[in-house]
C-alpha cells in the first residue's frame, strides 16, 4: 500500500502523506490489477491474489461493494434514461438512487476498513517473524 501511495504522490509531484491509504485502497479496488502495479512501477514484484490467502471476509466484503455499486449505478441509469427521453422521473425514484449511493459508499468504507485491518494485521507478523528470525 505504500509503494501504491508513493507511486501516486510521485505522479502528482506532492509527498506521500498528501495521499491517503483510503485513496490508494481505492485506487487498486477500482482500478484492474495490472494498472495498479505499473503505476507503482513494480509490476513483477507485488503478489496476486494467486499468491497470498484472502480472508472470507476480505471476499465477502468485496462482493458486498460489487452488489451495492451494481445496484445505485442501475438506479442511476434508470434516472438518466428517463430524463433523455423527457419522462417523469418520481421521488421514490430519486429516494431509491440516493439509499443505493449511500449503501455503496458505506460498503466501500467498510472494505477499506476491512483491508486496514488485513495490511495491518500482515505487516505485524511479517515484523514478528523478521525479529524472530533476527533473534
């Protein structure tokens, strides 16, 4: 996540405290696998999916933000389609798209709360295991 936030700061010529972890987490979420690496110009070097075990509830949380987006962006279109063609568009409509962007970006906010959880949870046994083995 780090490599991530430099590789941005970096681009944007600003220092990488100005760079959040939320907006790095969302950049490799939104963004396909491949681009987040070239942009954190170390494309062999980061592990897939492949090559790490992922929480259930990492997955689960993933699926949650892919169903709540899936949904608010339907809501949307729905709006969008009526309003090209001039028809009535209703409160409960309006009502619908605004509750399903509300429960996307909760579920957004919570996948990064969950990947915290996990980056931080790995950095701590990675330095566990370096002081052991230093020991």
């Amino acid at each position: 996540m780090h490599r991530m936030r430099q590789a941005l700061a970096h681009n944007r010529g600003v220092e990488v405290d100005a760079v959040s972890f939320s907006e790095a987490v969302r950049g490799l979420l939104v963004d396909r696998d491949q681009a987040a690496r070239e942009l954190a110009g170390q494309p062999g070097s980061w592990p897939t999916s492949r090559t790490i075990e992922v929480p259930a509830d990492l997955w689960d949380g993933l699926t949650d933000c892919r169903n709540r987006l899936s949904h608010s962006q339907g809501s949307l279109y729905t709006i969008m389609r009526k309003l090209n063609f001039d028809a009535e568009v209703t409160n409960e409509e309006v009502r619908e798209a605004f509750e399903a962007v509300q429960a996307s970006k909760r579920a957004v906010t919570g996948m990064e709360d969950l990947l915290v959880h996990f980056v931080q949870g790995a950095t701590d046994a990675a330095v566990a295991k370096s002081d052991a083995q230093a020991s």
